[in-house]
C-alpha cells in the first residue's frame, strides 16, 4: 500500500516543480508528509488522510496545466490507498 502514497508523493513532487508561489508551500508540505508516511513505522489514518486530501483539493482549485493535472493524479492515488485503511 505504501508504493500508492510514493506515487501520490512522487506527482507532487512533479506538480511543485511547476507550481506558482501560492500552492507551492502546501504542495510540498504534503509530499513531505507522504515521505514520512513511507519511510516511517506508522500508517496515516483517515483522519490524516483527509485533512492532506483537503489540502490538495484547494490546491487544486488554484492551480492550472501540469501542476494541476500531477495534484488531480496524487488525489485520485490517495483516494484509492484511503480506502484500503482500516478505520478505527
């Protein structure tokens, strides 16, 4: 499951390459926080899923061309691996 949030980290990282000033920060906030989820012991659960999918769909709304086509594909992977997560 975690080759899905590297994935979604690694279209964000495309998506920051092009993005403007405004959504760049909260772009690679989230692939960072991706990272940790990867390389880190703990699985993110849907509370924290959620709160990064919110960030990524206001990014989305600001943005244009690749970066928001990398944004959409990072929500759509995310997405997917969310409903894989056990709830609590």
């Amino acid at each position: 499951m975690t080759e899905q949030l590297q994935q979604a980290r690694d279209d964000l990282e495309e998506a920051a390459k092009a993005a403007d000033d405004d959504v760049r920060d909260d772009i690679r906030e989230t692939a960072e926080a991706f990272a940790d989820y990867v390389m880190g012991d703990t699985n993110p659960d849907h509370a924290l899923l959620d709160e990064r999918l919110n960030t990524l769909r206001q990014v989305r709304e600001e943005a244009d061309g690749n970066t928001r086509e990398k944004v959409e594909s990072a929500i759509e992977t995310t997405e997917d691996y969310r409903e894989q997560v056990d709830q609590a």
